[in-house]
C-alpha cells in the first residue's frame, strides 16, 4: 500500500489513519491465530464482562512469539512499514500485540482511554492498529479523538472493572474530559475486514459493546519509532513485561522488541 505526504500529514495532525483495504489478505491467516490464541489463551488473557453481564469480552496480548499468523503479520505484512513512514521513524520496533473479542449481545464497552500512560515507554513516535476480522458498523466500531495526542497532559489511567486509578497518587495526569459534550471531533468509521485505523499511543479512543448478531473481533499491533525510551511507571504496567531489566531512558532491547523495518 502507497503511503502519500497527505497520509503523513492526516497521522500527524489528527493523531489517526484510516487505511481502506490494506490488510485483506491477512484476514484468513489472523483469524486462524484468533482461534489458537482463543483455544490456549495466554499468561495475560481478560475476560472483562462481570457476573451477570451479558455477552462475552475477551483480551489478550504479547502471544505474537508463539502464535505463528501473529508473528508473521508482525513480521511479514506492510503494518510495521506503512507505520514507519507515517511515524516519520528510521527504524521500527514491534511492541506488542492485542486481540480483541466481542461475541454477539455484550453490552461492555471499551472504555475512552489513552495507551500509553499504561505502558512502559516515552516517546513521540507510536503507532497502533486496530484491524477487524468482521465487518463492523458505527455502532460497534473503534471510536477515535481526532487531535488528543496533542493534549498537553497524559489521561489518568482507569481500571476497566473497577474505575480505580492504575497508578495510586500520581499526580502528572489529566482527567479525561468529557469527549462527547460537541467539542471534539470524533472518528467513527466502518470497516470491512482487512481495513485498519491506525493510530498514535497518545490518541484517545474507545469502543461501544457488541449488542448485534455476529462477532467482532480485532487484531492490534503496536510498534516504536526512534525516540521511543523506558519509562518506569509508579506501578505494574499493562502488559507488565516483568524482568526487562532496563531504567528510564534506555533504548526498549530489541532482544525483546526486535527491529522489523528499516528506512
């Protein structure tokens, strides 16, 4: 997929893309990995919906080394490229990936939050797709604030279940303002299967339940840019990555976040 000036001009500004098409012929082959991540969830799987909640909201993540359509996509697909022109980055880094589902009839929305004030890391060049294996409408898709990346302060992160905040008695966050009062432009877009939004970790963004009939279910993969360093947070982080063994301001090892695009 051509990545043009304008493209890199909408990221930077907006903080999010919408990239029609890019990833169709993955969607067979990730969905493959949807079942074997389902069938031998992980270390770090969530199930989020509570008991007496209806429907079913499933997470995982950090399987891409041993689910092999994850780590070939990571690998092998244009996302870690097309990220890397539009991060304006010299070299790209893989993160971590995330699966999501939402089976048919659950009400539990994603709530609007930032990613990285629950990550390890700094850094301006980010990114993060979000890609559907099922057809999804306005009323399910992921929800977007155009320009919250440039906010002057982080969003405090929330427990999901809880409300609780992640980080106790950190004081170097913002509250998250009220983003459906008229003020803010919101992306709300459908997407076929194969289609992405890829966005920077700072951009707001969240996602109704599923109360429809058929599944919905979503493939993320984050990757680093350049300037992207450690950052010990104030508690466990989301993923946790325990034994990285690094300070703030260190380059993310790429023993551990290995190095899979180059300008």
């Amino acid at each position: 997929m051509e990545i043009t000036p304008s493209d890199i001009e909408t990221y930077q500004r907006d903080g999010a893309l919408v990239l029609r098409g890019a990833f169709t012929d993955w969607v067979e082959r990730l969905r493959e990995g949807f079942e074997q991540n389902l069938a031998q969830p992980g270390p770090f799987a969530i199930e989020n919906v509570g008991i007496g909640e209806a429907g079913r909201f499933f997470e995982d993540y950090c399987n891409w080394q041993r689910i092999a359509p994850f780590g070939e996509f990571i690998r092998q697909s244009p996302a870690a490229a097309i990220a890397g022109q539009i991060m304006q980055a010299r070299e790209v880094q893989v993160f971590h990936e995330h699966i999501l589902v939402k089976e048919p009839g659950t009400s539990k929305p994603t709530p609007w939050h930032q990613d990285l004030p629950y990550y390890c890391v700094s850094g301006l060049q980010t990114a993060s797709y979000w890609i559907p294996l099922d057809p999804v409408t306005q009323a399910n898709t992921l929800r977007v604030v155009l320009g919250s990346h440039r906010w002057p302060k982080l969003v405090r992160p929330k427990r999901w279940a809880s409300n609780e905040n992640f980080y106790a008695g950190d004081d170097n966050f913002m509250d998250m303002p009220d983003v459906e009062d008229g003020s803010h432009t919101i992306l709300v877009p459908e997407l076929a299967p194969g289609d992405a939004v890829v966005f920077d970790f700072r951009t707001v963004h969240g996602a109704a339940g599923n109360t429809g009939s058929g599944r919905r279910r979503a493939f993320s993969a984050r990757f680093l840019g350049d300037d992207v360093r450690y950052l010990e947070r104030p508690g466990r982080t989301s993923p946790p990555f325990p034994g990285i063994d690094l300070r703030s301001g260190q380059p993310m090892r790429q023993d551990w976040f290995p190095v899979v695009w180059r300008a």
